[in-house]
C-alpha cells in the first residue's frame, strides 16, 4: 500500500502484498458463467464489509470490478478448486456468492480466503493510515442527527413522566367529589419515589447525549474554524473547557456566563454518570468516613429520589436550548452549525473546507450547496448513480 495525491489531497493507493497474494492462494479471475445453474451460499454477508470484499477482488483482479445489477454496484466471477463463483454486492454494503451445486465445503473454503485477506487489506489501511489521520487528511462521522434524536428523546420522556401529577392521597376531587377509598400509603410512597427515579434517569440522559450532540456541533466548529496550528486529535485531546475556548470568546459576558454554567452543568451533572468520577472519602478519627470536601454532598449523585428537583431540569433544558441557539446564530460558528445539520461527513482537509468556503458568501448560497452535497449522497445511497 503507498500514498498518491489527487488534487491535493493524499490517498492511500492499495497494493496486492504477497501476504494478501498468499491469502488468495488457489482464487483467481474468471469469467462470468454463462446457462449455468448457481446455488446461492452466502446471502447478505457484511463481515467482512462490501467494500473490503471489493478491495480484495480489485486486488485479484487488478482491475475495476463490472457493475452488478439490480440493488449491486459490482459483481466478480472467480475460479476456486477448479469450480466458477460469482459474487456480488448488496447496497455497498453486505455481499453474496453463488457457486455450483453440492458445494458447500468448498463454499466456506473460498468464503474463509476471502475473509483472511480482508483483515490484511483492513490492517494496512489502520497502518498505513495514521499519517493521514496525524495530517488532518480525514474525513468525520457526522453524529449530529444521531446524537440530537437522542438528546430530544429523553429530554422529552423527562417532561412527560413530571408531566403526571405525583401521586396523592387526597380523597377529593377538586371540585369537591369524593375520589373513594384512601390509596394505601405505601402504594403512593411506592409510585412517588418510581416517577422521580424515572424522571432523574431520563434528566441524566439527556445531559449526557446533550454534551455529546454538542461536540459534533464542536467537531464541525474546529473543522471550518481557526484551528490555531492544531490537528484534529491534538483539539480533541485538550479539557472541554479549552476546547470550547477555542471556539466562542468567552472573554463576552454572554457568553461567559452561559460557558460557566455549562461547565457546572458538566461536572455535576454529565461527569458524574458519564465517567463515574469518585468522589475521595477520608477516614478520620472518630467520625468515620468524611467527604475529602462539604461542597460534594450538594451534588446531584448524592440525591435521594424525594430530593430530585424538577424546577432544575428545566433549568438544565434551558440552558442547553441556549447553548445551541448560540452557536447556530453566532458568526464564528452558523456556517459550521449548517453544516453538522447537514449530516454529511465533517470534511478536515483543508482542501475540502476551501471549497466549502466558495459558497460561504450568504447563509442561501451555502444550504443550496449543501442542499446539493445531499441530494447527490442520496442517489449515491439509492444507488442512483
């Protein structure tokens, strides 16, 4: 495998090693077979994936694989222990191979060769890799939507649940109706302590997939940013803090005071659930085991379920919503917030980012470009094109 450049941008050219060629023992290009009945062996396999399994047949074939037909972007014949197979994919993604009858041995035989030369060509891209990792010559998973379905879910099951009324012993209806017999005092201590257990779960959750939708946004931020000499794993190997320092200007009092409470959101609130931070308890003498500090025993893990305060929640909720008002409206961040909504693959090349920048002369201009990209990335999906 060796690097080659195209239109600036590095890219890792494959190349058929003698281990691979050793893999592949015994499996060599064929003809496609024709007025001949195939069994179908391997129906929708995706370990290995399609495109690795295209990468090794390329790499037998030396060549570009013939397109497929219906639902297939490729399909390869191959000859194995003097018998012809065909295979092909299924989207891009899982791949079939038929082969005469009464052959199943020799099914699993061929399916295992191209199996162990698929974890060859996956370790050499890993190896071979990391320098363009290092050099930014990567794209990123675009986990915005992911992470903001998520984020809703459970901020939306946390109103629901605080949402019913706690339970209740009153007997009368507010109209001044008799509601029957009393309820029984454990049963409403029972149903109180599982609607706030319920509710701190779901409250818990949102805060922990809020901050993780916030760092695609972040992602996409640094991406299209000033990223002041730094790569992509020195960014994110930085403190939170920092690294939103580096993207909104904290020195403005708005802001400021939004990051601060953030911040206090994230180490009492995402932290402790997220990382399960300890919390460093002291023997001391003659009074048993102390806190190392008083302000702990205010946070929300020590809370006992009656102590779970809903006006919090939503203040919580409140301060997120912001959050994210401010980077889609701020200039530093709105084309990048754009962006991440897209959900297309967060480019870091800087190449692939000027690009971009051509069409960041109006907020229309660049969601038409994007509008664009995805149309196109649909057909591709579709298979299309």
């Amino acid at each position: 495998m060796a690097g080659s450049d195209q239109g600036g941008t590095k890219t890792l050219k494959l190349v058929a090693s003698k281990k691979i060629q050793a893999a592949l023992t015994g499996v060599t290009p064929a003809d496609m077979p024709s007025d001949v009945t195939l069994v179908e062996y391997v129906t929708r396999r995706y370990h290995p994936p399609a495109y690795l399994t295209k990468m090794v047949l390329m790499l037998l074939t030396g060549s570009r694989l013939r397109v497929g037909g219906d639902k297939s972007a490729w399909t390869q014949a191959v000859a194995f222990r003097g018998k012809t197979w065909v295979l092909w994919d299924w989207k891009r993604y899982a791949w079939n191979l038929a082969g005469p009858e009464d052959s199943e041995n020799d099914a699993q035989a061929l399916v295992m060769k191209l199996l162990a030369a698929g974890e060859i060509v996956n370790k050499q891209i890993y190896k071979q890799g990391k320098a363009l990792i290092e050099s930014d010559n990567i794209s990123l998973q675009n986990q915005y939507h992911r992470t903001k379905h998520l984020y809703r879910h459970f901020m939306e099951q946390t109103r629901a649940v605080l949402s019913d009324p706690p339970p209740s012993i009153n007997r009368q209806t507010p109209d001044g109706g008799d509601t029957g017999p009393l309820p029984d005092l454990a049963s409403v201590l029972n149903e109180s302590t599982r609607r706030t257990n319920t509710a701190w779960a779901n409250c818990a959750a949102t805060v922990v997939f809020f901050f993780a939708h916030l760092e695609a946004i972040m992602d996409s931020c640094f991406a299209f940013g000033d990223r002041k000499g730094l790569t992509f794993n020195q960014y994110r190997a930085k403190r939170w803090p920092e690294r939103f320092k580096a993207l909104l200007p904290v020195s403005e009092k708005a802001i400021e005071s939004l990051y601060v409470a953030l911040d206090l959101a994230r180490k009492s609130h995402r932290n402790p659930v997220a990382h399960s931070d300890p919390v460093f308890f002291l023997p001391v003498e003659g009074h048993g085991l102390i806190p190392v500090s008083y302000e702990h025993i205010f946070e929300p893990r020590f809370e006992v379920p009656f102590q779970f305060q809903e006006e919090e929640a939503e203040r919580l909720f409140t301060l997120f919503e912001e959050t994210l008002e401010l980077f889609r409206t701020r200039e530093e961040t709105r084309f990048a917030y754009e962006y991440a909504r897209s959900g297309l693959p967060i480019h870091l090349h800087r190449d692939a980012i000027a690009e971009l920048e051509q069409h960041m002369g109006s907020m229309e201009d660049f969601q038409e470009e994007l509008a664009r990209r995805s149309a196109y990335q649909d057909a591709v999906d579709n298979m299309d094109v």
